[in-house]
C-alpha cells in the first residue's frame, strides 16, 4: 500500500472555515491543540502527503492551519495535475509572483492576517510557517508580521530559476530581507531551509544566496539525491517533506529533517 493509500480521505478528520483578509477569500483547515503551525502546501495543492506531514505536527501538540491556495484539496497528485496547475497558476492567477526576484507574492499579505489570526486564536509565544516549493519563501516572507517566529523555507522554487539572476534570487522584498534579518539578530530567531542537492529548482546560487543574506539565522539541511524516495518519475527528488519523504527509513535523511523541523516548531512556538 502506498501512502497515499493512507489518505484516501485526507481532509475529513480538519475542521474547515474560510478566512477573509478583506481582499481575498480562502478556504482553510484547522486540526489540533496548541500553539500554531501555519502548513503552506507546494505544487499541485493541498494532497495527502501534506496532510500527513500535518497530522505530524499535530501529533507533536500543535495545532494546524493549512489554506488551500490552489488545486483541489485532498486530491493525489499526478504529473498531468502538476502541469495543470502550474499553467493555471501562472496565466490566471494573481496573487502569485512566479518571475519577481526582489518582491513576493501578494498572497503573502493574506497570509500574514491569517498568522495573527492564528496566533489570537491559539496563543504561545509565537505561530510557526512553512512553505513548499512554489510557496517556499513564503515564510520568511511572513516575518513582517510580529506573530511569526518559526519560518521553515522547503525546496523554496520562486522565481523560477531561468537566468543567472532568477536563479540566485531569493523572491523577497529589501524590506522583508531587513525584516528577517533584524528579528534574527533582536529576537534570537531563525529560519530551517531544506532542499535536495541536485534539485534544479532550488539552485546552488540562491541556497548560497539565503545562507550568504542570513548567516547564522538560516539553518541549511541539504540532502543528498539518494536520500529521496523516488516520485513522479523526476530525475532528482525535489519535495524535502512529502513526496520525496522515505517514510518507511525511520533512520534516514528525510525522516531526521522532517523530525528536525517538527522540533524547531515546537521549540519555538511553546509557552514560555
């Protein structure tokens, strides 16, 4: 049985609601008890191996919000699928910067609302975030908002990397740079980064990019290509927390990163 196998229901047991920040409407799902982790998912959209990597957070005492920004929710993921969304996203939708190197996506602001909501509702010291592949910067892009205190940065694929300057840039504002980086220095806080090491859509330029602009405050897990589970016939893995996950090596690369992040989380967000 697959993984996916798992979920075929992935989103039953979450209560839904839609968030309104007086600009965009989106539905979100809510599980757990505890400080909160905000689950942004990656390319196609909300599928069951983020779900599962959810229910992980859950499992830890925190609690979930996971919008759903594209995609269908719950639904697997398939090559056909990915290719669909992916073209939507970048002729239709715009709430998404898919080529800016100095500026993140308008979404982000929506995104922020719901991380001061989020921090209201559940309490602890601060709410943690992460992003997946297109949404991977989104965290760190999120630190202007003072409830965020935990970013995580997975496979962070934005803008896409034609070019020596896209693939070097970080799709982040100056002012959200400055922001992070003096919340890092002020607050003691800091970002995980994650990505394979051949992944063409996070590239050597921008991994060297984030570890150059946030020094000490961005702690980088890269894993070897062999560490990934096989996924969607690519050549090299690319999702670091789901797809590409080796679930069933409790010993390997992915499955420490993953316990790495859910640590960092809980670490971060819990009452003082």
């Amino acid at each position: 049985m697959s993984d996916i196998d798992h979920y075929p229901d992935a989103l039953a047991s979450y209560d839904r609601f839609d968030f309104d920040d007086d600009r965009w409407t989106r539905p979100v799902y809510r599980k757990g008890e505890g400080p909160a982790v905000i689950v942004i998912h990656e390319m196609p959209g909300l599928h069951p191996l983020v779900v599962r990597f959810a229910d992980r957070i859950i499992d830890a005492g925190m609690t979930v919000y996971m919008p759903s920004l594209f995609g269908r929710p719950g639904r697997e993921v398939s090559a056909n699928y990915a290719m669909g969304e992916i073209l939507k996203t970048l002729c239709v939708r715009r709430e998404f910067n898919a080529w800016a190197t100095d500026r993140s996506s308008p979404i982000v602001d929506w995104l922020r609302a719901l991380a001061k909501q989020a921090h209201r509702d559940c309490g602890g010291r601060g709410v943690g975030a992460v992003g997946m592949c297109f949404t991977g910067n989104f965290a760190l892009a999120m630190m202007t908002e003072p409830a965020v205190v935990a970013p995580v940065l997975s496979q962070p694929s934005l803008p896409f990397p034609l070019g020596d300057r896209r693939r070097a840039a970080l799709g982040l504002s100056p002012d959200e740079v400055s922001c992070a980086r003096r919340r890092f220095a002020d607050e003691g806080l800091s970002a995980i980064g994650l990505r394979f090491k051949g992944d063409p859509l996070t590239p050597d330029a921008r991994w060297e990019n984030f570890q150059r602009t946030f020094g000490d405050g961005f702690e980088a897990i890269e894993l070897a290509d062999a560490d990934g589970r096989p996924a969607l016939g690519r050549e090299h893995p690319h999702s670091v927390l789901t797809l590409n996950l080796r679930d069933d090596d409790p010993a390997g690369a992915t499955k420490k990163a993953e316990e790495r992040v859910i640590a960092f989380f809980k670490e971060r967000t819990a009452p003082a």
